[in-house]
C-alpha cells in the first residue's frame, strides 16, 4: 500500500518539478564525478611522487656507496670496514718479522690524533654532518647516519646534501655521544660512546631507508638477520638483535617508560629501568642478555598500530 503512494506521488509531480529532480540527480552524480576523477588524479601525482623520490634515494645513495668504496679502493682496503683493513694490512706483512710487527704497533699517544677511517674522509669532507654508516647484511638498510645537534629533526626531511626531501635521511638523536676513537684503544684521548645510539628513519612505502624496520616482527627475520652493522667515523662496531617492540611517543606527562629518551646510563638503576623495560615489551625473546656497562644501538621508525606509534629495534654491542 505504502509503495502503491509513493509511485502515485511520483506520478501527481508535474512536469517541472520533475525535471528539477531530474537536474538536481545530474548535478549531484557530475560533482560525484569531477570529486572522483580529481582524486584519481591527486592521487596519481602523489604515487609519481613517491616514485620520483624513492628513486632519487636509491641514486643518492649508491653515488654515496660509490665514493666510499672508491676512497677504500685508493688506500688498498678492499670492503668497506675497518676490519677490511686490518685483513688487508695483515696480508701485505705477512713477510714482516715478529719484532717488527710489535715495533710497529707502539703508539706516541703524547703526538697521536685519531684519524677518520678512508672510507669515510671525502663523505665527511662532503658534509661534516655524517657521523657514521648503517648496514644490515641481506636488507636494504645501508645508509649514511646524520646528526645535528641543533636540530635534531633536520634530515628527516632533507637529503644528504642538506637539499629538501620528502623521504630524508636516517637521523641520529641529538642527545646520543657517537664517540671519538676505537674501542681497543679505550678511546684514550678520544671520547666514550654513549649507551645508547638512537636512529630514526621514515617507514617508506617502498621499502627504502626503514621501510623494512618492522619485518623484525618476525621471530624468523630476526634470527636471520641479528647481527646490525655502525660503522663510526673512526671504527667499525657491531650490535645483536637484543629486543623488538611497538611502543609510541607520549606526551610529555606520561609517567611511562620512554624509550627514545634513553641514551646514557650512568647507574645501574638507570640501566636496568632501560634494559628491564626493553625485555619486557619484547614481541619475543632472542635469548642475548646484557649488563650493567653495555652499550645498545636503537632503530625506530613510525609505525600505524596507535597514533605516534613506532616500531622499534634494540642490539647489544658486541664489537
């Protein structure tokens, strides 16, 4: 009955009001349209965008590549670690005597100055900013670190060179001490790292930068991939897969465990605030452990699962 009204009311509408009826559907399904297709297009320059700059990403940075292993080339280090070197040096004085060996390994520490590594010395001359290079053997993760001070934020959103960039550069915290010198030598005359080494990186669509950082999720990836890689300006170090987390960043009233706040332990009461909250939130346990005195490298990247959420990755030195 209620049907049999409506068709009859339809049919009562005169001829006018129809036809505006008519135009108001027309109009309504064209501006439906004109929205549809100017999205497609926003869209379609966004992807082209992304496109434009991951590309310009992977180019930078194999120019980047390029000038290190040129520069390891040119001192006779094949590879591009300190390690490589000392191989390097070890086969060319294979001949040389005990004695020289020994004479050769005294130090004037009253004259002796800390040396940037070859590998890294025209890339630091490019752009005194760089303060080492992160690489994780079998992931895309192999780039140049930079940090300033001043601005903690500066190259999230510029390229290596200081140009903007959407897609930005892995950024090393303000707070965190890098270090001047090598582990073997107690970094005498040089300057002991901090705890904690805190590196930031944009979560790519293509996977670029830290776009893969959460693939550690799985137990099966992290065990495949534990060992993470920072070579200093002056030495190459090595962290193991200790913790993997989602965490967040809060507000400035949130009376929580911080993460990223954390970069230097000077009691064990601070350590272990660290360390026990790091294990605790741990999506698995990898069976490494730590204590009181033991540095850590922390990769961080923006993850969606709350708002400022971030995915997080913690390695214990052990080089």
């Amino acid at each position: 009955m209620m049907r049999g009204n409506k068709k009859e009311k339809i049919e009562n509408l005169s001829r006018a009001e129809r036809k505006k009826r008519w135009m108001l559907y027309q109009s309504l399904r064209n501006a439906f349209a004109v929205i549809f297709f100017i999205s497609m297009f926003v869209l379609m320059i966004v992807l082209v965008k992304h496109m434009i700059d991951d590309h310009r990403t992977r180019k930078q940075t194999e120019e980047l590549k390029q000038i290190r292993e040129m520069a390891a080339q040119e001192v006779g280090v094949s590879g591009n670690t300190p390690a490589a070197a000392e191989n390097a040096s070890d086969s060319a004085s294979e001949d040389v005597t005990e004695a020289e060996v020994k004479e050769e390994e005294i130090i004037d520490w009253d004259t002796y100055t800390y040396q940037i590594l070859p590998e890294y010395r025209e890339l630091h001359e490019i752009n005194p900013d760089m303060v080492g290079w992160l690489y994780i053997d079998g992931t895309v993760i192999d780039y140049p670190v930079m940090q300033t001070p001043e601005d903690e934020s500066y190259y999230l959103n510029r390229d290596f060179y200081g140009s903007t960039y959407s897609n930005g550069s892995l950024v090393m915290s303000a707070d965190c001490v890098v270090g001047v010198g090598m582990k073997k030598y107690d970094y005498f005359k040089g300057t002991q790292p901090g705890t904690n080494l805190i590196i930031h990186g944009h979560h790519l669509i293509s996977k670029e930068l830290f776009g893969n950082l959460p693939l550690y999720a799985s137990e099966d990836y992290g065990r495949a991939h534990n060992i993470i890689c920072f070579d200093t300006l002056y030495e190459t170090r090595k962290y193991e897969l200790m913790a993997v987390f989602r965490s967040r960043v809060f507000t400035v009233d949130d009376n929580v465990f911080k993460f990223y706040q954390f970069t230097q332990a000077d009691t064990e009461e601070e350590f272990l605030n660290f360390y026990d909250n790091v294990k605790r939130m741990s999506l698995y346990d990898t069976g490494v452990t730590a204590e009181f005195g033991d540095e850590f490298i922390t990769l961080s990247t923006c993850s969606y699962q709350v708002e400022n959420g971030r995915f997080v990755v913690v390695a214990k030195r052990i080089e």
